[in-house]
C-alpha cells in the first residue's frame, strides 16, 4: 500500500508539473496520397519554442511526390504557394526570401523527414494561420490550420 501510494504520488507529480502542461512538438506525417495525417495543430504560448517534424511515410521521391511544411498567415498563403510554383522545382517549390513565410521544413521524399523550429513569440493568440505543402499542384489537399493558444 506504502509503495502504491507513493507511485500515484509521483504520478499526480508528473501530470501537474508546468513542463508537461504543454506539447512543445508534433509530428506531421505526409504520405503518397497528397495528404497531411493532421488538419489542425495547436501551439500553446506556454511553449516558448514549438519543434514541427514532417515525416514522409510514402514511397514516392521528392522528384514527384515532395512534401514541406510551410507556415504563412492564411492571407498569404496563395500568394507564397505561387511564388514557390515560380521558385520550381529547382528551389524545392518555395521561395525561401519570402518573409511572408513564419516558418518551413526542407522538402522531402520518401523516408524522409525535416524538422523546424521556430518562436512562439511571433505568433499571436487568435491569428490565423496556415500550414501547407508548396509542391507543384499540392496546397489544394495539403494544409491545415495552426491554432496558438
Ligand atoms: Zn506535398
């Protein structure tokens, strides 16, 4: 019973400490099917960094079926999608001098992954923002939405 005690003690411990009360990462998966596992990612303002991982989980090469994970305020986004169609291919699909972009893994095929970390202190509670994939033709389908909260 003493034991038993003492673990739930150090359970409840673990649970209320304030370095578990926020997720200061995900894992985003990208498959061959042009789709994002996630449609929605929040970010806690507890975090003072958030760490986004991609991770390509189909068979296809970056050549055909790439994946990123590019950031905007949603107002932006169709403008940075196309200014990375103009990047093309040699660029990996996105201008990456375009400050419109808060934040962006590599572009990656399959078996790969990238990761990117950046400032919760550039996001603001309650704005909207977008995640996408800027290969050629892949936005449509891939994006999301990132919650900061
Ligand atoms: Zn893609």
């Amino acid at each position: 019973m003493k034991f038993l005690s003492s673990v739930m003690l150090a359970l409840i411990a673990t649970f209320t400490s304030p370095a578990w009360s926020a997720q200061c990462s995900v894992e985003i998966r990208a498959n061959d099917m042009m789709q994002y596992d996630l449609k929605k990612i929040e970010v806690s303002k507890e975090c003072e960094e958030f760490t986004v991982t991609l991770i390509h989980t189909g068979r296809l090469a970056k050549t055909v079926m790439g994946h990123n994970w590019v950031l905007v305020n949603t107002p932006d986004m169709q403008a940075v999608a196309r200014a990375g169609l103009k990047a093309g291919a040699a660029k990996d699909f996105l201008d990456t001098s375009d400050e419109r972009i808060i934040a962006h893994t590599d572009l990656i095929g399959s078996g790969g992954s990238s990761s990117v970390t950046f400032k919760t202190a550039d996001l603001q509670v309650g704005g909207d923002y977008t995640f996408f994939c800027s290969f050629q033709g892949h936005s449509a389908l891939m994006k999301g939405k990132l919650i900061v909260q």
